[in-house]
C-alpha cells in the first residue's frame, strides 16, 4: 500500500514532464522539423516568457491556498502607465519604478481585503481585475500608446544577446529567483507552512497577515514586470495585453505540481507548464486550427490542470 501511495505521489510530482514529452511527441508527429526549427523554438521561449514570469509569482500566491486574477488587469494598466511616463520623460529607471509601485499598490489593496476584511481571494482579484481591466481602458481610450525608447524596447523585449532572446534571460532570472525564494529563505517555508495549516501555522508564531499580503504584493510586482516585457516585444502599450492570461498562469502553476488548496509550490515546474502552455498554443496556431478549436483546447488542457490539483490536494489530506 505504501509503495502504490508513493507510485501516485511520484506520477502527479511528475505529470507536468510526462505531458510535455507526450505533446512534443505528437507535434514532432503532426508538424515535423518545421516544429522544431531554431526559429520557432525562440519563438516560443519569446511567447511563454511573460507567462513564466507571472508563474513564479502566481506559485507563492497559491502556496498559501490563494489565487490571484488580478494578474490580466495589472499587465495592461502598468504597460499603459510605463509607456506614458517613457514617453513624457524618457527615463528607464522612472518608468520601471513606476510600473513596480503599482503593481506592488495592487498587491497590498488585495493582500488587506483578503486577510482583515476575510473577503474570499477570488471575489477580491476578481473585482480588481474589473476594475484594473476598465482603467486601462479608461486611461488609453481603448487605442494603442507607441515606445520610441528602443533602449528600453530592446531591454524589455525585443532585443538579443548573441542570437538569443533577452526574454529568454529574463524567464531564467525569474526562474532563478523564486526557486531561491521559495526553497532556500525563511519566507519560502512560511508560505507553505501558512498553505498547509493555516491555523497551525499562525499558532506556531507565524505572522500569517503579513506572509498573506506579502505574496500577492510579489504576484502584482511580477505581473508588472511582465507587462513591461509585453510593452517591449511590441514596442507599444495597449489595454488588451494580458487579456486571459490569468488561466493560463494557473494552469502552468497547477500543471507544474503546486496545489491550488495550497501548502506546495514548485518554481521550475511552473516554468515548465508555461513553456508547455506556450508550445501547445504556438503547435496549434502552425497546425492552422482555427480560434474557437485553440479555445476548446486550451479549455481541455485548464480542466486537466485543476483535476490534478484535486488530486494532488486529496492525496495531501490522506
């Protein structure tokens, strides 16, 4: 019984590799070498990048047993404010701090109303991402703000070392710093003490309020920085930028081995989900599916993820 239980364990620790070989399998089948040329493989680390980005954040919020649906308002608004101090003053480092203050704003107006008005997670990001959603359209009049700063595009973007894509650079930053964060710091193991017992976690001294709000200011900061990463790779801002993402982060997280009733959290695995995420939706678009079939997929792919969060959620209460 013990060897079958620790089967189950290893299977969904691993689920997220094992659907990765079996879709590049089958795009390797389906599309052949033009699937796996130079060009389209960093085109997707290009795509997936934001993604990712926004994963490692999105894996601490759901650590604790949150969600955070914010994440698609928050890309546009700070895209929207980043282009519009650029282009006023010219200045990288204002509009970086800008796009960080607020994305660290929303964080804290989430991480308050969860944790001292007890408002579920998903009614609080829910309502922001509404409200982030209709001032990014509010504040751009549904039209398009151009960057002329190519130091900040290429930066941000659309520039390469050596023939590799900074966003490449950036995905293994991020990758790097939450594995570090989560695995090797004492906030890392408050955030999945806080996931795994709330109760107990606050009994034993933990300040669990503050890891709380801690986590979605980290969420909103990372999503800030990945708006800034979509601004670059399009040399403009726009208030659809982000539009939707919100599940395909969760299903990246999830997919990568977090539970979404929190208590564990998997960095590198998340990076994975997004680059599985990001490979399903660019074999998709080659294959020359329409709209509505890629919808039905990724709809299929969402559901799997939140089945092996179950599992894996039910098998921790065993």
């Amino acid at each position: 019984m013990r060897f079958k239980g620790k089967m189950k364990k290893d299977i969904t620790q691993y689920m997220v590799y094992i659907i990765f070989l079996m879709a590049t399998v089958i795009f390797a089948v389906w599309l052949g070498g033009m699937f796996f040329s130079v060009t389209n493989i960093l085109n997707i680390c290009r795509q997936t990048a934001m993604i990712s980005v926004m994963a490692v954040g999105m894996t601490f919020v759901l650590a604790t047993g949150g969600i955070d649906l914010t994440i698609s308002g928050v890309v546009p608004v700070v895209g929207l404010i980043a282009a519009m101090v650029l282009n006023a003053t010219d200045s990288i480092l204002l509009a970086l701090g800008a796009a960080l203050f607020l994305g660290g704003v929303v964080g804290v107006l989430n991480g308050l109303l969860i944790t001292f008005f007890t408002i579920p997670p998903f009614l609080v990001t829910l309502g922001m991402q509404g409200i982030l959603t209709g001032i990014a359209m509010w504040i751009s009049n549904t039209k398009s703000i151009p960057i002329y700063n190519e130091t900040f595009n290429n930066i941000f973007g659309y520039g390469s070392v050596f023939g590799i894509p900074v966003l490449l650079f950036w995905t293994l930053a991020f990758m790097i710093f939450g594995y570090f964060l989560l695995n090797n710091t004492a906030f890392g193991r408050k955030v999945l003490a806080v996931g795994g017992n709330y109760d107990a976690a606050e009994y034993s001294g933990i300040k669990v309020k503050q890891i709380l709000i801690k986590t979605y200011v980290l969420s909103g900061m990372l999503a800030a920085t990945a708006g800034l990463l979509y601004c670059g790779r399009s040399k403009s801002a726009k208030y659809t930028y982000g539009e939707g993402v919100e599940m395909d982060v969760i299903a990246a997280v999830v997919l990568g081995g977090t539970a979404m009733s929190g208590g564990t959290g998997n960095i590198f695995g998340a990076i994975v989900g997004a680059l599985l995420m990001g490979m399903i939706n660019n074999g998709l678009i080659m294959g020359g599916l329409s709209v509505s079939q890629q919808k039905i997929v990724r709809g299929i792919i969402i559901i799997i993820a939140v089945a092996i969060g179950n599992f894996n959620s039910r098998k921790k209460k065993v």
